[in-house]
C-alpha cells in the first residue's frame, strides 16, 4: 500500500439512484483514499454495478453527488476516463477480433502510448492474443479485458467482479498485479461478493446490501473480528441442545441433521459445550459473508 494517505480519489456523497419505482441505490456515502486497494463488497444485486456505471458516468444518478480526482464525475466525464482503468462486470468485446488486435483497437482510442509494461503481465497472466475473443473462455476473455484496463497504467483502476473465470493459479497472479500496482501509488476500487477474495487483496472494504452501505472497515480489523461458523452433524434420532448464552452463538440455524451457528472463537469453552452434544462430526470454519453481513444487520438494527 502507498504512503499517501488522506488524500481522496473517489468521494461519493448521498448519491440515491431510482429505475422508476426501484430504488437501486439508497443514500450511499463513501470515500476511497490514494493508494488503496479499497473493495466494494455486497451479494449479487447488493447495488455495486449501479454505483460503479455512476463512477463511470454511464448512468447518472437521481440525486448526490460524485467527484473524482476532485472532479465532477458527469461534468468533467471526460477529463476523469483520462485517469482511469475500466473493467466491466458484464463486458462485451468483439468476438471476431483476435485479443492482440482488439488491445490495438483499444490503444488507438487511447491515443498513443508505450504500451511495453503489458508484455509482461500479458506472460504472467498467459494472456491468449492470437486467436479470435469469440473462441475463448470466459475467463480468458476476462484477462483481455484486464489488459484492456491496464493498457495506460491508469491512476485509478475500476474493476467490477474482475476475477470472475479465472481459475484460483489465475486469480492469485492478478491479485499481486493489483498490489503491485498499488504499491506504486496508484488506486483500485474493486467490487466482489467474495469474502475471501477481498480479505486476500484489499487495504479497505465497504460492504453492500439492498442498496445501501453497511458499514466501511479495514481489513485488518475485519480479519481480527471474523467469527467462527461450525455446523455440528447430529447423531440419527438424537437432538442437540440450543447452544448455550455462554458461548455466545449467533446466526443459529438447524436442519433434520445438522445445528449451524456463529461463535466469536472456537475456544475450549466452546469445544467443552460440542462435546456434551450428541455429534457424529463437526466442521470449524471461517464464517461466510451472510453470516457477517447478518451480524452487522442484527447489530444496525438494534441500534435505530
């Protein structure tokens, strides 16, 4: 992560976004410092695609505002894409080019350039340029796209769900092309509604649900605050108890042979009360992202 800090690229400020009656985007508010790799986490339709097309002008919003680079992202629309890196969550490319002519189609709308810090992420990524984009997996054709994106060595890179079809080998390089990257100074705002991914990546995360920001952390401080999720496979005919207040589960859940819930470790006390249940196995995770995103909810709520 760069030394720079304080310094803001992108601020979004009460920006609301309505498709007719749908309210898609619902106040949300944040700031993405220089330098960061700063995630933009939520589950599918959490409303992250919208706000990214708003960053990018490519819809505008109903109300709020959004600067870049302390510019307005709508009036000074194209003086901002000078500046930034794009990679679409649903792109299109054109299938009847192959990637090496379609990065030269890019480039010459770019304007001239030196392009020759591609060579070496095009091998590190093994990028497949000699064959038509129409032919190649979805994964391949993302990493065109990720090219695509690099070509200028932008300030600011805006990625939406940019590993997906990538295979783990993959995603691993592009996630130290991405650190790399921000390590010189640059900045990245990425969605994902991967937990794991972003936790692997990012310097700062902001999480989504139903359109509204949640709640903005470092990852340090997420990573320290993570919970346990274990799911206890209960003895056939046997029934386990609710788990007791002492060992402070959350987001309980129960099935015909399995009791699922949170803990904020799996520490011996924990361990002493499963051993009184009548298990056949027990499995200890991580918890997963509706489980967090359930917790900051609860805890939200509670607070109104």
């Amino acid at each position: 992560m760069s030394n720079s800090k304080g310094v803001a690229v992108i601020k979004i400020k009460g920006v609301k976004k309505r498709f007719g009656k749908v309210v898609a985007l619902d106040d949300i508010s944040l700031t993405v410092q220089k330098g960061h790799i700063h995630g933009f986490l939520g589950p599918n339709g959490a409303g992250k695609t919208t706000a990214i097309k708003i960053l990018m002008d490519f819809i505008r919003p109903t109300s709020g505002k959004v600067s870049i680079f302390g510019m307005d992202a709508r009036a000074d629309s194209v003086k901002v894409k000078e500046r930034v890196g794009y990679l679409s969550g649903d792109m299109e490319l054109y299938d009847n080019l192959t990637g090496h002519q379609y990065l030269t189609y890019v480039a010459h709308l770019r304007g001239d350039g030196d392009y020759k810090h591609l060579a070496k992420l095009i091998r590190d990524l093994e990028v497949i340029l000699d064959r038509k984009i129409g032919t190649l997996s979805r994964g391949n054709k993302q990493k065109i796209g990720l090219m695509a994106a690099l070509m200028t060595d932008p300030d600011l890179l805006i990625l939406d769900e940019p590993t997906t079809g990538l295979d783990p080998l993959m995603q691993q390089k592009f996630y130290a092309v991405v650190r790399d990257y921000a390590r010189r100074g640059k900045t990245v705002f990425m969605s994902s509604h991967i937990l794991g991914e972003v936790q692997e990546v990012c310097d700062v995360i902001t999480f989504m649900k139903k359109g509204k920001t949640v709640t903005t952390v470092d990852v340090k401080d997420l990573l320290s605050a993570t919970k346990r999720h274990i799911v206890m496979k209960i003895d056939h005919h046997e029934t386990a108890l609710e788990p007791s207040s002492q060992i402070e589960a959350t987001n309980i859940k129960r099935t015909k042979s399995t009791l699922s819930f949170d803990v904020p470790s799996a520490d011996r006390k924990v361990l002493r009360w499963i051993a009184t249940q009548p298990v056949s196995d027990v499995t200890i995770t991580e918890a997963n992202l509706d489980s967090i995103f359930m917790d900051m909810y609860e805890e939200e709520e509670s607070n109104v």
